[in-house]
C-alpha cells in the first residue's frame, strides 16, 4: 500500500485567522455615539438664570471678593443664605442693607433687626462703594440653580448613549454572532478531518505514525553537564532574588493607607496654592513636620461646608467631598446651621505614613529652613496627589546620595562662608557638598 503523509490544510488556517480579524475589526470600528446634548441646555439654561439681575460671570468675581467670607449662596455661614433673597426682600431693601445695615438695624426695622438678632448680633460691613450695576450682578449670581452634582450629568449622558443605540445593531449582538460563526467552522473543520481520516482508512491508505521520542525532562536529566549548568543558574538566580527581597525590608515606598477623613493635596496645595508651611508649621522649627491641629482646618472650614462642583472627579463626587467635610465638623463639634461649636469632639485616628526607624535622626527644621530645601524634594509631587503616599525610598542609601549631590547653601550664612572658605581649598572646589562638610559621618544620622 502507498503511504502518504496527511496534513493539515493551510487553507484551514486560513480562514481562521480571517475570522478573527473580522471579529476585532467590528470591535475597532464600532463609533460611540454622540453625547446628549440636553446637559450642556440645562447648564446654559442655569447660566442665563438671573440673567435680568445683572452679569452673573462679574457678580461671581466680586461676591468672593467682597461676600465669600461670611454668606455662602446656597446654605448659611456666619450670615444667611443669599439664593431666594430676591423673593424675601425688595431690590430697594437689599441694596439700602448692603450699603449701610447698621443704619437700618438702628432705625428699627424689623427684618433687618430680625437677621441682626437671629445671627448672634454680628454686624454686616457697609459696602457704600457698591453702585445698583454691582449689587444687581451679585444677586444674579446667588440667584442661580443650585448646580447639579457631575455624576448626575454623568449618569444623564449615559441614558442618552443607550438611548442613542437602540437605534441601530449592538456591538455585543454583532460579536456573539461573529463568535457562533467561528464555532461553527471550527466543528465543520473537525468533521471534515474526521471523514477524510475513515475515507484514507477504508481506501488502504497507511497514516502516518508519530514516532516515540525520549521525553525531554529525561534526555536533560542524562546530560550531566546541562544539570551542572542548570544547577549554578539557579543557585546565582535564587541568591539574587532572596537578596532582593530581604533588602526590602522595612521599605514602604508607595505606601497609600486611607485615612479617617479624605484629604485631597491636590485641592489643597494644588488647586488652590496653599503652602505646606501653614498646615505643617513646625516644620520651619522643630524636628518633626507634625500633624496639623483641627483647629486650622477650621481656620478655612467654617465658611466652606461644601466644595465647588468643579473639583469632582471620576472617582469623587462632590457629595464625597461634602461628606468627608462633615465627618471634620462632627470631629471638632460644629454646628453649621448655628456657626457653633457644641464642645463635644472625637479624636482623629490618622494613619502615619512616612515613619522612619527609631535609631535614624532626621530634622526637618534643618533641611527645610537652613538648607531652603523643598518638600517636593523628599515628598515627591504631593500638589497632584489625591491620596498621600510614601514617594522615596527613604533609605540610608538614597539620603547619602543627597548629600553627595546636594550643594550647600551659602546666602547670608557667614558661618557658611568661613567653613566654605577653609574646606574649597583643601577639596580644591568651588561649591561644597553636604559630604565635604560631614554630612556621611555616621554620628550625622544615628544616635
């Protein structure tokens, strides 16, 4: 009988790996629709409201100049509510109010005597300088709707994309049919090897058979001298990692714990430039950067019981934001609805993040107001961090790196200068480094 070799045919291959392709092209080229634009209406239509008032854009500009620190638009704070003022009182009473309250409380009027009792008799500064124009742009500001949080215009957008879609074929419909078809060939392919086997088998046709080889684990086995090899590379490759691994002990690089109460750096000291120096104030002093007291979040946090609906992100929501600015008032005791304090507190239960050993002494005073270093430096870009991790090694190895890189700093420090004057001529330098000056001597670091 003749024998004959039995392959598979490339054609086979072929078609398959055509199927694949159309099944991810369909996939590529599938066009997301177009947004609904019934979002961007409401928010031109929130825009225009107030628009008979006056300009709400100039209004915005001066009620946080002139108005921010003691009312808010939507909620009390040291004065009331501004949103709804034009439905309480007339345009006349606001702008005689805004130019001189005192005047009016002592003539005896009853609303204004009314407000003045109502929030702990806390005069009103008089804006006299305020034309009609200027009051009527800041009322068409507080006289806005209420802003709607970003995830319901997310969620709105959403709706419209579905809605969007039922219109034409679903991706997912287009895929499963595509995937039906693929499992349809491929059943078709393994019937047809299967009938050309019993077709060869009943013609006397010899199909070939595979021979019996030596299993590879026992050919390697019987070769001495790849064993040898293969036993010294993984030894060195086993060494390798076990030192790795032990010299990472102790090192918290990228360490994000979550906190009691969200803090959002990049809202802080990003967006709104707050120097590190006013919450952390023991850094310019003392040995430790310290934790900021509750007292100066309240600092700022007394006339900010909500965020901007602006500052949201994808992953939070200015309801989080909002929420986390209640659990700072529900920790110091205030009531925002009478701007009191109740005198009942609770104990916030920060997690330490950069934590170094016990036998390691750093000083931040030192590096921060002698050597004007930056917090950046050792913190890494905390202005664009939301949650706080731990940047830098901080090992023993990375600070003596520092010191060898980092020059000193010689402005208006004449005990610099005269250690600077002696030690360049004996380096033969023009700049010191923290190392010429004793920044590697042991003592240095270690108690």
């Amino acid at each position: 009988m003749k024998k004959v070799k039995f392959r598979h045919s490339t054609s086979w291959l072929l078609l398959l790996s055509l199927v694949l392709l159309l099944s991810f092209s369909s996939y590529s080229f599938a066009q997301d629709q177009p947004a609904d634009p019934a979002t961007e209406q409401a928010a031109e239509g929130a825009a225009d409201s107030g628009s008979d008032l006056g300009d709400p854009a100039a209004g915005k500009s001066l009620f946080n100049t002139l108005c921010a620190a003691c009312h808010k638009p939507y909620s009390k704070a040291i004065g009331p509510a501004l949103n709804g003022i034009t439905d309480r009182q007339s345009r006349e009473w606001i702008e005689t109010w805004v130019r001189n309250s005192a005047a009016m409380i002592a003539s005896g009027d009853a609303d204004a005597v009314a407000i003045y009792e109502e929030y702990n008799k806390t005069n009103m500064p008089a804006f006299p300088q305020l034309s009609s124009d200027d009051i009527g742009n800041i009322l068409a500001y507080v006289e806005q709707p209420k802003p709607t949080a970003p995830t319901a215009a997310a969620g709105a957008s959403a709706e419209g994309d579905q809605s969007a879609n039922v219109g034409g074929v679903s991706n997912n419909i287009i895929l499963a049919v595509l995937a039906f078809v693929l499992l349809m060939l491929l059943v078709i392919l393994f019937l047809v090897n299967k009938t050309l086997r019993k077709f060869a088998v009943a013609s006397g046709v010899q199909l070939p058979v595979a021979e019996k080889r030596t299993p590879i684990w026992k050919a390697f086995a019987e070769n001495q001298f790849l064993v040898l090899v293969s036993a010294i590379v993984v030894l060195l490759a086993s060494g390798y990692f076990v030192y790795g691994f032990l010299m990472q002990v102790g090192i918290d690089q990228g360490y994000e714990p979550i906190q009691p109460i969200h803090y959002s750096h990049r809202i802080h000291a990003g967006d709104n430039q707050i120097e590190c120096k006013y919450c952390h104030s023991s850094v310019r002093t003392s040995k430790h950067s310290g934790i900021p007291s509750l007292n100066v979040c309240m600092n700022c946090h007394k006339s900010i019981a909500e965020v901007a609906p602006e500052t949201a992100t994808e992953d939070y929501s200015k309801e989080f934001y909002d929420m986390e600015i209640s659990k700072l008032y529900d920790a110091v005791g205030w009531d925002p609805a009478t701007q009191s304090y109740s005198g009942e507190t609770k104990p916030v239960k920060w997690v330490r993040i950069h934590n170094l050993p016990d036998f390691v002494y750093f000083n931040h005073s030192q590096h921060v107001t002698v050597a004007g270093i930056e917090c950046q430096k050792c913190h890494g870009p905390i202005q664009e961090m939301e949650v706080v991790s731990q940047y830098a090694p901080l090992t023993m190895g990375w600070c003596i790196n520092c010191h060898r890189e980092t020059k000193v700093r010689m402005e208006g420090n004449e005990y610099y200068e005269k250690v600077h004057e002696e030690l360049s001529k004996k380096y033969g330098v023009e700049e010191l480094t923290i190392a010429q000056m004793g920044g590697l001597e042991c003592g240095k670091c270690h108690y």
